[in-house]
C-alpha cells in the first residue's frame, strides 16, 4: 500500500494510495484497474490501513475514493476472491470481512466515502460502512446487483440499509437489484448529500478539514455516542449474513446465473460491467 504526498501520483500494483492531506486527514484512493473490482489483493491492503490507522493518534478523518472515473469500487473478483495473496494483511474474505467492517464503524476516526461512478455490490457495501456518504449527482451509481444473479448481497449490504433507510427501502434496492443515482440515495437516506460533481471535491475537503481542527476525542466520543443509538450492525450480523451467502452460492440458479453473467461479459471491460444492473434486467426468467 502506497504512501504518499498529495502531489504524488499512484504506484503500479498498489490498489490503496494513501494521500495525507495532513496528519489529521488523509485521503485513500481506491485504484484496481481496468474494472476497479474488489479482490484479495484489496482486501490485505484494506486490513494493513486499519492496522495504520488504530495506531495512528494524530489522524482523525480519512476520505476513501477512487481513482477510477467509471467505478468507485465495483464488485468482488468473483473468479479470485477465495484467493490469499503472499502480503501482508491478506487472509480468507468471508470469516474476516464482519472483522474489517466492524473495526472500520467503531474506530476512533470518521470514514468518508465520496463516491464518484458505479459502488456495486461489495463496494456499496464498503461504502455503507463508511460513516458518511458524499456522492456525484451527475456520475454516482449505486446497485446491490445480487438478487438479479440468483444470489443475495452478503457482509453488510442488507443490515446497513435496513439500518440507514429501513424495511420498504431496502426490500426495493435488494429485489430490484438495480441501479440508484445520488439525488435517489440523498432521498432515501442512505447518501449524505448528493452533490454537483464540480463541487464535490472541495466540498469533502472542506468538511474532512473541518473535522480535522477538533479534538480527537470529542469526535471520537460523539462517534461512539451515535454508534450506540443508530443500530450499527453487529460483527455477529454480518458474519452471519457473508455464510448465508456462501451457502446461496452453491444454488444450482446461482451456478446457472454465473454462468450466463460470464457469457455476457462479467468482470471484463465493456458494456456489461457499466450497466451491469439494466443488463441483468434484460435476462430472461430462469
């Protein structure tokens, strides 16, 4: 995992770059070209920058976003994500994720994810873990695209939204596996704020600098305070939740699914991968 000046450019192999705005803030872009999908190789540099940041007392707000214009993080590595790489932070997904997302909600820094393009499946769910949500009216797309593969969304997508934007919601996303813009998230509730792209930018940074000048404790505090009142899913619900799907993944349907999401063009570049969820509503019923 790169570390690096706000100046510098990203580093080849690395899918995590940090940028320290200043050591109370610092920005992480996301960059795993050419789909930006979510694989093992993201998921170790992910567990070394939560290694970073619990022992890092100086930082207080840390901004994810990608260096990607089309994704801000897209799905699993479908082919790979069983994979544990030789680096460090790397280990099985399934029983360790809950363990992530967990130390990500209740550290003692503010997560922000500022979403520009598609966050599909795993990467809206990273952002739902995320303490704040900031999106692009123009370019964010957000979709748990499961249920239209003949699976479900597992690790976190259905407990954050149920939380966030509760039952009739979350039912629509999950069963309509389709595509939500920001003005929609803003609305529903589980977006922050959707923004004009030309000012999300300065619009983030303006408020992670904000943050940056309080005491650490006191957001900390704060933090925890509405943690303990906003039915933050437990570590208990979400490894729950990756099994169920691990189990649906053995579904003859799911097989069946997969394989027609390969024939069409699943985790390669083109038309596919950017309108994954209309594509999938073009399928015929199994």
């Amino acid at each position: 995992m790169e570390e690096t000046s706000k100046t510098d450019g990203m580093s080849p192999g690395n899918r995590l770059t940090i940028m320290r705005q200043s050591p109370a803030y610092w920005r992480v872009v996301i960059s795993n070209p050419p789909l930006n999908l979510f694989d093992p190789k993201m998921f170790a540099e992910l567990n070394v920058l939560m290694d970073n940041i619990e022992k890092d007392n100086d930082l207080k707000v840390i901004v994810f976003e990608s260096g990607d214009e089309d994704f801000f993080m897209n799905h699993h590595d479908v082919v790979n994500r069983t994979t544990i790489p030789d680096q460090p932070g790397a280990m099985p997904f399934f029983g360790n994720w809950p363990r992530f997302v967990t130390r990500l909600a209740q550290s003692s820094v503010i997560s922000i994810a500022k979403v520009r393009g598609r966050a599909r499946a795993q990467g809206f769910e990273f952002a739902l873990a995320c303490d704040m949500r900031f999106a692009s009216r123009e370019r964010a797309k957000f979709a748990l695209i499961e249920v239209g593969g003949s699976s479900i969304p597992g690790g976190g997508g259905v407990e954050w939204l149920s939380a966030l934007i509760g039952r009739s919601r979350t039912l629509e996303i999950v069963c309509s596996a389709d595509d939500f813009d920001a003005e929609i998230g803003e609305r529903y509730g589980f977006v922050n704020r959707a923004i004009p792209d030309a000012e999300l930018d300065g619009f983030v940074d303006a408020l992670a600098e904000r943050m940056g000048r309080f005491e650490k404790r006191a957001l900390e505090t704060g933090k925890k305070m509405v943690n303990g009142r906003a039915g933050v899913p437990s570590e208990g619900d979400l490894w729950t939740s990756n099994h169920i799907l691990q189990g649906v993944d053995l579904w003859p349907e799911a097989a069946n699914a997969f394989t027609k999401m390969l024939d069409a063009g699943l985790g390669k570049v083109g038309d596919f991968e950017l309108n994954f969820a209309g594509r999938l509503g073009d399928f015929p019923a199994v």
